[in-house]
C-alpha cells in the first residue's frame, strides 16, 4: 500500500507539472482578466484543442466560450479582447494573483490542488474559502469558479475531487468521504496560506450542499456558504423531481398517488441497495401500463427504473444506479444542526433538479431556532442559479447564471454585504 500512494502522489505532481507547462504555452493562461474591480472577465484552463476555446464568466454572469460565434471576448499573447456595450473593444492585461499548487493526503489518497490568492503585500484579515464540488467528474483546477472569487478580493483553495484530474483515487459520490477530503483540504489552505488570512470556510455548490456542511463538522471552519443545494436526502430529491413533473404534465389525482407509489418502491430498492423493493415496483409498473405520462416521467432515478423491465432491474440495476456509495436517506437537516457559524445558503427558485420547497423550510425552522443563517433567493433562475429560456414543450435552455449570484457570494464570504444583488431577495 505504500507504494501504491507514493506512485500516485508521484503521478498526481507529474499531471500537475504537465497541466502547468501546457497552460504556460498556451496563448491566455487561465485567470482573470481585467482593469478594475467590476471591469474583469474570469477565464478557465485551455481546451485541448485552440478550437475548444476557453470558459469565461463575468462578474454579471454572463458565460461561454471563446470559441462561440459572437464572444463577446477572446484573448491572445495574454490579452483579452473585450466588446464594451458601445462596441469599442477594450485590450484587459491579465491580473496578478498568487498560484500555489500542493498535493495533500486524505483517507491515504493524494489529492491535488492550488490556492489561489490576491496579489499584493500579505493580508491577515482577507477570507480564506474552500471550493467544494458538486457531483461534476471534472476536474476543478483551472475552472472559472475559484477564479472569480479571488478576483473579488478572495483566496481560494480548490482541489480536483478524488478520481478527478490530477488527484488520485476513485471517483465517489460518497458524503463522508468526500468531506474527509473537504476537511483535509481545508487544513492543507489554511497552511499554504499562513499568515496572510483572517476567516477560512467552505463553499459547497449543489452536491457540495451536502457535503460542505458535513464537512464542516469536522474541520475548523468559520463560515459556510452554499449555492443551490439541498437539506434533504437523495431519495427525498428524486421524489420532489418526480412530483414537480407530475404537477406540470397535469395529471390527474389519481395518476399523482401512482407516482408517488412509484417513489415509494425505487425509495426501498436504493436504501437496501437493491435487496428488497422490486414486488412493489412491479406492482406499480403493472398499474400504470401504458399511460403516456410514464413514457418521459423521470425524477433523478425513478423514471429510469420504471421503464426497466423486472428481469433487467434485478441483473444490472444495482450497478446501474448505487455504484458511487451515494448515501441515499443521508440526513442533511442533522450536520446542518450541528453548525454554529454563519451559513449562507442562495436557492434557485425554480430549481427543477433540486426542488426547493422542503429545503426552504428546513432552512426556515433552523433560523428560527437561532442558527446564524442567511437565505437568499433568486427568481427566474433553475439549477446553477441560472437563468433560462423555456421551449414549447417545457424543455429549459440555460443562458447565463444570474446577475447578483456572483457578487453575493464574494460579498458575504468578505462580510461586506451591501446590495442589491440583481433580483436576489434575502428571505
């Protein structure tokens, strides 16, 4: 076993070493780019081909490719090329930040990341925040994210997710794994960063809303701040989807109680990781027969096993759909209890894949309580606090991430809230 970390530590420096040189040939590095405090664009690692092009995001949300027709940037020899409103072309230098890159351990698995921070003489009172995933398999070094925060004033630390880029081991949806690694990753920043920050927490978006606060619970931090996340269990998430659809097809009363008998039977199959649950599903299968609603219905699971001939769910539905130790009845509303710093917790009010209702009330009951926290929402938005355009059949084409998000999170993470923050409402 020793050898085995000591190869992947030694691999994990190697790709780090090798997404540095690559990212130093290219003609715009990842970063931010810009000439002052709301005039800068955020972009992410190169693409693999120049074609590819480069993420950006603006502080106002806007986002896409260098490579889209009609970008309103590109950037070349280390400049980016920005169209102003008027459609004069603005030349934005790269700003100065401080990279550092570091491989850490936890749970005897070497992870790989980089803190980033602000430029400039040291300062010990700048917040300090961890970047923790959400259920992307992609890796988050180079990614705009983190980039955006520390061009707002912020040192970042963010860290590729176990079996993700440059880190070792194998990816997992698995909360209390991923919240050793969350804590170790924290511990690791707060080194780097000695002496030159003031309050260290988590940021957690969608998964991370889950895994920041168990996280938390574990780690010294100061503050956690969640965007769209949830303070209910997987289960709970895919029955909430399931019946949110069920409300927009406008079915029936009696079609509704089917669909929750439907949730009810994948609910057991995933919480005894497919030992027991099938007699009922089919049961439900049966009583639903050819409805047309049952067609295109899906939920995060439920839809999927529906379809699912009986035979089919018992030989491959376990490998199929609980193959990432996702802890199905995880009980959110728990770590979250066991907090006493300040929470921020932003909502997409019409979130479809991660319907808000009961985590606004869980949130609600816990203020009420006394627990420091803030809620904001915004409107018109869906998950990744975007907002979007909606087709004829109901189908949702996302186009930036609402206005205000960005700044908020910055802004509390600093505890320099001002507003407004778009159409954002603190509840």
């Amino acid at each position: 076993m020793p050898g085995r970390i000591a190869w992947l530590r030694n691999a994990a420096l190697a790709l780090v070493a090798v997404g540095a040189a690559a990212t130093a040939k290219a003609e715009c590095g990842a970063g931010a780019y810009g000439t002052g405090e709301d005039a800068f664009v955020v972009l992410g690692a190169p693409g693999a081909t120049p074609a590819a092009g480069q993420r950006y995001l603006f502080p106002d949300g806007r986002r896409g490719s260098t490579a889209d027709a009609g970008a309103p940037v590109t950037c070349r020899d280390g400049v980016a090329t920005v169209a102003a409103a008027d459609g004069v072309a603005q030349q934005w230098p790269r700003i100065a930040l401080r990279e550092t890159d570091a491989i850490f351990d936890s749970a005897a698995t070497p992870l790989a990341g980089q803190l980033v921070e602000p430029a400039g003489p040291p300062d010990p009172t700048r917040p300090l925040v961890v970047m923790v995933h959400g259920s992307e398999s992609t890796a988050a070094i180079g990614s705009v994210y983190g980039y955006m925060l520390a061009a707002q004033g912020v040192s970042v630390f963010v860290y590729d997710k176990r079996g993700t880029g440059a880190s070792g081991g194998t990816y997992t949806q698995n909360f209390e794994l991923l919240a050793e690694d969350a804590a170790a990753a924290l511990e690791q920043a707060r080194a780097l960063a000695a002496g030159r920050f003031g309050r260290a927490g988590f940021f957690g978006g969608s998964q991370g809303g889950w895994v920041a606060p168990l996280a938390a619970t574990r780690a010294p931090a100061d503050f956690v701040a969640i965007g769209f996340g949830l303070v209910v269990s997987p289960i709970e998430e895919d029955r909430a989807q399931l019946l949110e659809e069920a409300r927009r097809m406008g079915l029936a009363a009696e079609e509704m109680a089917q669909a929750e008998r439907l949730s009810d039977a994948t609910a057991e199959l995933v919480r005894t990781h497919f030992v027991r649950g099938y007699k009922a599903l089919e049961a439900v299968r049966r009583e639903i027969g050819d409805a047309p609603w049952a067609a295109t219905i899906a939920g995060e699971y439920s839809g999927d096993m529906l379809r699912m001939s009986d035979a089919d769910l018992r030989r491959i539905g376990r490998a199929r759909f609980d193959n990432l130790e996702l802890i199905w009845d995880y009980d959110a509303k728990a770590a979250l209890a066991k907090l006493d710093v300040p929470l921020l917790w932003v909502l997409a009010e019409d979130d479809r894949e991660a319907p808000i209702e009961r985590t606004r009330a869980v949130l609600a009951e816990l203020a009420g309580a006394g627990q420091p926290i803030d809620v904001y929402l915004f409107p018109d938005t869906d998950h990744g606090m975007m907002e979007y355009r909606e087709s004829a059949d109901g189908s949702r084409t996302g186009t930036r991430i609402t206005d205000g998000y960005l700044r908020l999170l910055a802004d509390w993470i600093k505890r320099d809230v001002q507003g407004p923050y778009g159409r954002g409402v603190k509840l």
